[in-house]
C-alpha cells in the first residue's frame, strides 16, 4: 500500500534540500533559482520505528524491512499559479497525486539566497500557496457545478449529491477556507475524496530553521505554530541544512553530530513520522526467524483488508488472525512466552488491527 506525501513550497525555502536529505541523494538539484526542480522527483523513504528492531532481536530474524512512505519534490509555485503563471499548472496537476502536503516555509534569514518575494515572512508564503490552491479549486468547483446541470433538471439522484458536496466546496472557498475545514460525514467521504479538491487534503507545515534553531525553533517557526493551531495543522521545526549533512554520515558519526547540535534524533525521523499520523496511518508487524516486516495499513482497518496488504489471496481466503500485542510480545520475549502468559488472541474478521499488532494470518488458498 502506498502513500505519497508532496513537498511543496515557494522557490528557495529549501524543498529540495529538504527531500536530498530525505532520499539520501542529490537527486534533485538544490540551487539559488526558482523552478530548479523541473520534474517532480520521487523518493521512497523508510517509516523509522525502534519497535521493528526490537521484534526482530527477539525472534532472530535474519532481515529487517521496515514500511515506507514516498515522498516527491514538486516544482516551486509562485503567485499566479493558479492561472499558469511560472510552472503552476504543472504544479496544481503533480500535487493531485500526493495524498498529503508537507509544506516547507522558510523560516530562516540568509542574505545569499534569494527570496522570490523580497523578504522572509512563512505565514505570508503559506497563505500565498494556500490562496493559489483555493483559486484553482474554486474554479474546478465551479465548472463541475454548471457541467451538473442538464442532469439536475432530470432529477438525477447522483447528480443531487454531488451537488450538494460541491456546494459544500464553494461555499468554504469563498470564505476564504480550504475545503479541509468542510464536514463530510462518513457515508459522503468516499465521493467527497473523488472531488480531488487541492486545499482538501491533509498538510504538514515544514519550519526550515537555520541551524542554530534546530532544536529549539526561532520566532518565525512560532508564528508558524500558531498558524497551524489555528488551522488544526500539524507543524515540524527542521533544519534542512543540517538534514542533509546528517543523511552523508555513517551512523554513529550521525549520532555524534545531533549530540553536538543538542538534538535527540533527525528531524527527518519527525518528520516522516509526523507525516504518517497526518495520513492516519499505522503499523502492524509480520515477525519470524526469516524477517521481522513492518506492514502500512490505515487507522481503523478490519483484519482481511490488512492481510490483503501482504497479499490478495490472504483477504480473499481469510479464516482468522492470530495476533500479540507489541508490548505483550516484548515483555514474555515472543510469542511463545505470550501464548503461556495467555495474551496470544485469534481474531475474525470483524477484528480492527491496532498499532503495533503482532500478527499471523490463516487463509484459505
């Protein structure tokens, strides 16, 4: 199961950097102009969790897969975009395709890189990109609306539905807020998702500090924060700079660096995390002498679907699933010690995986 997070921001807030660091590759091109990054580049990172390591030194399992999310590098937008302006239509049709949008703001002062508004305001750049992405999706809006209503007058059912989301829509972008602040209730959620509305899915403010506030954040990444709480967003504090620094070093020259900065893990380690909550994501874990696996599923998913991760068939042919608590599996040291100290569960199918189950799928083939 993928999920796919966009990086998005104005020209030189650190996007690139940020995503170099992230891939642990130059493969997008950090330089001091906009539109350096002319295609969307694309990089699958590994989830970090402790807990996968763990499982995997108590059952002696020769490999180690963790979960992984993808991450692209989009274009930088500017004002206009929303009517083509620079590389915005390219813009508006790449970030249709992520499920969620990390955006970087720069949060720090540094008179060798250019800012492509003439100064350094992240609250100003949010709302820049936010009102470029509620224009396009009110004229989207607007078009579907109009194109409805041949099939309104039939009194065609899907077509009244559909309406009446749109309408939902328009009404928020025209006050000024993004669609993500629109109710849906879980029976309309399906069809609100095939909207595709830009401002409707789930984002990340991204604080590219300089270093010297890495650990602590500085007045602009606060200003940002407040935003955010406003909003009901999430926020990271990252130094770009020293992310990319930390991704060229072995690990223990790594952990000897954020010693030094005072920091206790990579921001980047936050981040992918944090990108993961934002999503509703979790993780469940496949554990054995062969490999201890980390599998992606979404909060809230019945036992079959999250079988069906690992393989069709498993959904297809499900009986039950044997399960152990992470926690449980840790403390009696595997599953064994788990099924003696009686916190070894078989499950049907109407079972909600949780984050950190241990879990062992039975299935007809």
């Amino acid at each position: 199961m993928g999920f796919k997070m966009g990086i998005v921001g104005l020209p030189n807030v650190g996007k690139s950097t940020l995503f170099n660091a992230l891939t642990k590759t130059a493969a997008a091109q950090a330089a001091n102009f906009p539109f350096c990054t002319i295609e969307p580049n694309v990089g699958e990172v590994a989830v970090p969790d402790a807990r996968l390591d763990k499982l995997a030194e108590i059952a002696g399992s020769k490999e180690i897969i963790p979960t992984r999310m993808t991450f692209v590098d989009i274009a930088g937008l500017v004002k206009g975009a929303s009517k083509g302006e620079g590389l915005g239509n390219q813009f508006l049709a790449n970030i249709r395709e992520v499920d969620a949008i990390a955006h970087v703001l720069r949060c720090f002062e540094d008179g060798d890189v250019t800012h492509v508004e003439g100064r350094v305001d992240p609250v100003a750049d949010a709302e820049t990109i936010e009102t470029e992405l509620m224009i396009a999706d009110l004229e989207s809006v607007e078009k579907r609306i109009a194109n409805l209503v041949r099939k309104l007058k039939s009194g065609d059912k899907e077509a009244k539905e559909q309406e009446k989301l749109l309408m939902a829509a328009k009404e928020a972008l025209e006050a000024g807020r993004p669609a993500r602040t629109v109710v849906v209730s879980d029976e309309d959620r399906k069809a609100w998702n095939m909207l595709q509305l830009l401002t409707a899915k789930p984002v990340l403010f991204v604080c590219n500090v300089e270093e010297a506030s890495a650990a602590t954040g500085n007045s602009k990444s606060e200003a940002v924060a407040k935003m955010a709480a406003e909003q009901g967003a999430g926020t990271v504090v990252i130094s770009a700079k020293i992310e990319e620094e930390i991704s060229q070093l072995d690990p223990e020259e790594a952990e000897m660096f954020l010693t030094e900065m005072g920091l206790e893990e990579p921001g980047l380690d936050r981040l992918i995390r944090a990108g993961h909550d934002l999503l509703g994501l979790q993780t469940y874990f496949t554990v054995g002498p062969k490999e201890a696996r980390a599998w992606t599923i979404r909060k809230g998913t019945l036992a079959p679907a999250a079988a069906g991760v690992i393989h069709g068939d498993f959904e297809r042919g499900f009986i039950r699933a044997e399960t152990v608590a992470y926690a449980d599996y840790v403390a009696h040291k595997g599953e064994a010690g788990a099924k003696e100290a009686g916190k070894f569960r078989v499950e049907g199918k109407t079972y909600e995986v949780k984050d950190g189950d241990v879990l062992h799928f039975l299935f007809n083939a």
